[in-house]
C-alpha cells in the first residue's frame, strides 16, 4: 500500500470507539451486517430508464447473501421486455453483489436492483419483521391465482374524456355509460382464467371467453355501452 509523504509523517492515534455497524431488523430479527452474505430478506425496489421510457418492478428473495428467485416485472419499450428475459435467467443464484455489477443492459432493472440493494442493506426489506422470512415461490403469490402481471392502463384526453383500457379485474372490453355520458361500469375478460379455461380445461375459446367475462359497477344501469378502444 503506498502513502502520500504528508500522510506517512502524521503520528497515530488510537480510536477509541469502534462499536461497528447500527443492528438492522431483517426475518424477524436484530443483527449488525458486515458482508453481504449475512443478509436474508424479500422485498422489491422500482426503477425507471434513463429518458423515464420505462418502468421495473423486482422482487427479490435473498437467502445468505443469494438470490434464490427473481420476479421482474416491466412497462416500457420491447427492449425492456428482453431484458425481463435475460434478468430470469442471470439474477437466480448470484449473490447481491454479482447482482448490482450484472449488465441486464435494461436502465430501469439496473436502476430497480440497486433501490432494492439500499432496501435489504439498511434494513427496510418487505421481511425485516416476519420471522423466518418467506419461503421460496413466495415472488409468484404477487401474480395471484393466473400467473399474470397486473399492469393497469388507462387514458383520458380533454376533448374525447376517460378510457379505462386494463385494470385490476383484466382487459376491459366495454364501459358502461350513463345518459350524460359519465362512466358507471365496465366489462372485463379476465385474461388468465380464460387462458386456463382453454390450456388447462380445454374449454371452448368461446365459452371460455363467457365464463371469464364479468363486469364492474353499476354497468347493468348503463344507458349505452362503448368499446373504449375503438369509440
């Protein structure tokens, strides 16, 4: 190691404190963290790319220091959906600094692994008071039942009012209308059941679309209906 000559002519003096680092809560329980392979914790962190395109969500699941599975979760460009792919494949089985030096050539995941990486290392992980944290397969319960990301989308303009595309219950196919034009309800596919209907089930692709089709609000009132994608 070199010194500088101002440097190596200074006398030393002893610290007098040195109590290491604050203890952080994580899996229901205290403790001081001095390398990364002591920290367990599943939680998630957001990132966007740099012109703000796109948007990441991650979960992770760490377990001694190793990511053990990844959900990613994206909204922006097709590049960004390539590198979901690529994010699958390269984050399970890396340690959280093999993560943050991993190229995922996506911004917004790079972005989303680094705010996760503050989370779990400053003690504010999803887990830091659940004891024993959550097992593995735990990132798939945020998919719910059909293993399908929930991305709402809608659209309003000043002069043609609210479309309401993709919300919670799925793809919305019609909105209910009032007789001033105002939006009481709408129908929905819920894409995932239907898929099921049809993978798992083998139900009719017609049938299958009834069954998974509901609606939301006072839709039945509705004085007209529009499809919101093409009215």
């Amino acid at each position: 190691m070199e010194y500088i000559k101002d440097f190596d002519l200074m006398c030393a003096v002893k610290q007098c404190t040195v109590h290491g680092p604050s203890p952080i809560p994580q899996e229901g329980e205290y403790g001081k963290i001095t390398d990364c392979s002591q920290i367990s914790a599943f939680s998630h962190g957001v990132g966007t790319c740099a012109p703000q395109q796109g948007g990441c969500k991650l979960t992770l699941n760490v377990k001694n220091g190793v990511i053990r599975e990844a959900l990613i979760e994206v909204v922006g460009c097709s590049g960004m959906t390539q590198s979901a792919a690529m994010a699958a494949e390269i984050l399970p089985g890396r340690t959280l600094v093999e993560a943050l030096n991993t190229d995922l050539v996506c911004d917004a995941i790079n972005v989303a692994m680094r705010e996760i990486f503050l989370q779990l290392v400053y003690g504010r992980s999803q887990t830091a008071f659940s004891k024993g944290g959550l097992p593995i397969g735990a990132g798939l319960e945020d998919l719910g039942k059909s293993m399908r990301s929930h991305v709402g989308a809608s659209y309003g303009s000043a002069e043609k009012g609210p479309r309401y595309l993709e919300l919670a219950e799925g793809y919305v196919s019609k909105l209910g209308l009032d007789a001033q034009d105002r939006i009481i309800g709408y129908e929905f596919v819920d894409l995932g059941k239907m898929m099921k209907l049809i993978t798992a089930d083998r139900v009719a692709p017609a049938e299958a679309l009834t069954r998974a089709t509901g609606t939301y609000g006072r839709f039945a009132e509705a004085a007209r209906t529009i499809n919101p994608r093409e009215e």
